[in-house]
C-alpha cells in the first residue's frame, strides 16, 4: 500500500470510527472512485455501462459502508463491490437498486459521481489506448478482470481472492487462501495466451 493509499483509509476509518459514514462515502468516492470507475469501463467496454454501475456502486457503497468490518481495506472491498455492481448489470441491465435514500444525500452523491466520471474520462480520453490493451479486450472477462486488478491496479493475489470471491466481505483465510492460488493459475494462463496474441499480431519478438 502507497502512503497516499494508507492515509486516505485512515482518514476514511477516522470518519468511520466518530460514525460520519456520509463523510467517510464521500472520501472513499474521492479518493478511489477514479480508478474504481476506469476498472469498470476496462471491464464493461461502454463509458455509458460504467456510469450507470458507477451510480449503483456509489448506493451500495453509502448503504454498506456502516457495516463495513475492516477485515481488509476499504479500497479492495469497494473493488468488490464494483464488480459484483457490473455482474449485476451484466446479467440483468434493466433492474437497477431501488434508491432509497434522502434527497439531500441523493443529490450530493450524484453530484459526486458526476464531478468523478468528469474527471476520469477526460483523462481516458487523452491517454493513447495500446494494441496490447485492445488484445486483452479480447479474453474472457474474469481473465480481463484479474489482469486487470493485478497488473493496472496492484493488488495483491489475497486482495485479488476477495474481489474476485462471490461474497463482499473476506471469507476464512483458507477460502481466501485457496482462491488465491486458482488466480494465479488463471493469471498466469491469461498472461501466456495473451503473450501468444501478441506474437501473432507482430508486437512481440
């Protein structure tokens, strides 16, 4: 973990442990929700997806965020949560949340979410997609989604295990252990085959 990183999950459990949970949303939403929202549009390939997944991950975020157990840290289980947001989308487009929250809070977090989009599309948009990222579009999206993780944003195999798990909270250390162990198979199989692509495509020696 970055020092930037730890220091936005403590002042994240700081909001938490004096139960500003409004305050410590909108810390998590700032300080991760940029590449919360790019890993969304890399997995779901449609800036207009993403932000509806975005939007539902913002919800779920705000409604479990004050039974969050800081078994792990607060920015693999929003990955969590993103993903498991884009699986629903993914199989069921059409039915989103209902969301049920005041219209004050409503407000404020579609402005957020507005205000975070902005900014990391127009950064996207300005970066030059590689071949070899248009070669990875390719795979299978739980490959995508674990090199994704892995190589773009860091996390470590156990991390990964939990993002990747059915559950939004860390299952048992051998569940967890296990997991971990199937990833790096899968990574390493993601990795050859797309080494293969690369070589037929003329991009590797």
């Amino acid at each position: 973990m970055t020092d930037q990183r730890e220091q936005l999950e403590h002042r994240i459990r700081a909001c938490f442990d004096t139960q500003d949970y409004d305050r410590a949303t909108t810390t998590v939403i700032e300080g991760f929700g940029p590449e919360i929202f790019g890993f969304l549009i890399a997995r779901l390939r449609s800036e207009s997806d993403a932000a509806e997944v975005f939007s539902d991950f913002t919800l779920d975020l705000w409604k479990g965020l004050p039974k969050f157990e800081w078994r792990c840290p607060v920015r693999v289980w929003a990955y969590a949560l993103a993903r498991h947001a884009a699986n629903r989308y993914s199989t069921a487009p059409g039915r989103r949340p209902a969301r049920n929250i005041p219209l004050s809070q409503a407000r404020g977090l579609s402005q957020l979410e507005q205000q975070v989009r902005g900014q990391t599309l127009t950064y996207l948009r300005t970066a030059t997609k590689s071949r070899m990222a248009e070669l990875r579009e390719k795979l299978p999206v739980e490959d995508q989604t674990v090199l994704i993780l892995r190589v773009d944003k860091n996390l470590s195999w156990n991390e990964l295990a939990l993002v990747m798990s059915a559950d939004e909270q860390p299952a048992d250390d051998a569940t967890l252990k296990k997991e971990a162990a199937r990833l790096r198979k899968r990574f390493q199989l993601a990795k050859d085959r797309l080494k293969k692509m690369a070589k037929a495509e003329g991009l590797l020696g």
